[in-house]
C-alpha cells in the first residue's frame, strides 16, 4: 500500500498557509483536520485497497510544487476522500434510499402536476430530471442539485394540491366530489374513490421529495 493518507493530510495542512490566503487557509484547514482524523486509524478491506491506493496517489501528485495552487483540485481531492469513506465504511445504502425517494417524487409529480399546470412544466423538468438521476447514480454533487431541483416543484404542487381541497371544503367536500364527478362524466363514487388516491399520491409525494432533500444534504459528502 503506498503512503497513508493520514501523512498526506499532516503535509497538505502545513503546506496549504504557504498557497492560500487566511480566510480560505481556515476553510481548507477544517475539512483537512476532519479528514486526518477519520483517516488516522482506519481499516482498509483487500477490496477497498486499489481504491485507497489511488487517494493516495492523487495526494501525492496534489502536494508536488504548483499542483496545489489549483483550487479547483484541491477541493476535488477532499471531496473525494470525503466520498470514499462512505465506500470504506460500507456505507453506501444512504444513495440508495435516496434514489428511491427521488423516485417516487417524479413518479407523483408526474401523475399530479398535468391537472394543476398542464404538461409544459413536467415537460420541462424532463431533462433535469434525466441528467440528475444519471449524475446521482455516478455519485455527482452537480447531478445531486441538478436532481433536486424538481423537488422544490413537487412540494409546490403538492401545497396548491391541498389549497384547491381546503377551499373547495368551504362549500363541502361532498359537493367539489360532486362537482368533479360531473366534470369528468364518472360516478359520484369513482370521483370519491379517486380523489382519495390523489390525496394520498400528494402525500407520499411531499414526504419523499422532504426525505429527498434531507438526505442530499445530510450526506453530500457521499458525492464527488
């Protein structure tokens, strides 16, 4: 295995006042020393070991004269070791459920959305969502914003969704069921029946695209 990694960050934390300015000296300094010490005693699996080996690698090459006057470098190289925890740890199942929850937010904010502003939005979010779900699956930081950016939309359906339902109870929810039974030419029960099940989708959806976002930013650092 070749030079710890543990050692690399000692270096690059004495060397990083020689490059950088005070203000962004302390910025790198903490994630560095949080960094160092998760690093310190931990255990690499045989499998896990080209992994590890390859950090290491791009540590080395980061601390060779000039290399570390590239700020946009630097910041790939912590946030890759930050990522590869979650890899060392066997940690990974938080990508998954936030895939999953992501998931579920498109799939209702699909069905939802057309009945309260049509098909333009949901066609437009057709890319984003596209690239997100391709760039989360990578483990891309940018294609974990990108991704999220449908959630705020979801929630946002979801909130006009239960007003149109609150102001309809003004004048009895029986009568706007009645109402939107006429409208779509289906029995009064069928409405019923639907309407619940629409109720229930606005749900699930709010609560998996606020399960979405916690998840992204609880473990960002799990993207590169």
């Amino acid at each position: 295995m070749s030079r710890a990694l543990a050692d690399i960050f000692l270096e690059l934390h004495r060397d990083l006042k020689k490059v950088y300015p005070p203000k962004k000296v302390e910025a790198f300094e903490k994630e560095v020393t949080r960094l160092q010490m998760l690093y310190t005693n931990i255990k690499i699996e045989e499998r896990h070991e080209e992994t590890y080996d390859s950090l290491c690698k791009r540590g080395v090459e980061l601390l060779k004269p000039g290399n570390l006057k590239d700020e946009e470098k630097l910041r790939y190289f912590l946030r890759y070791c930050g990522a590869a925890l979650y890899d060392f740890k066997d940690n990974t199942d938080a990508l998954k459920w936030i895939i999953r929850s992501y998931m579920v937010t498109v799939m209702f904010f699909y069905i939802i959305t057309p009945q309260y502003f049509g098909y333009i939005l949901p066609l437009i979010m057709v890319v984003p969502i596209f690239v997100g779900m391709r760039g989360m699956k990578k483990r891309s930081l940018n294609g974990l914003i990108t991704a999220c950016s449908v959630v705020p939309l979801a929630l946002m359906v979801g909130t006009v969704h239960f007003k149109s339902i609150f102001l309809a109870m003004g004048t009895g929810y029986g009568q706007y069921v009645a109402e939107q039974a006429v409208r779509y030419n289906v029995p009064v029960e069928f409405a019923a029946s639907l309407m619940t099940m629409v109720n229930a989708c606005a749900v699930i959806m709010m609560v998996a695209g606020i399960a979405t976002a916690y998840n992204g930013i609880k473990h960002n650092k799990l993207f590169i």
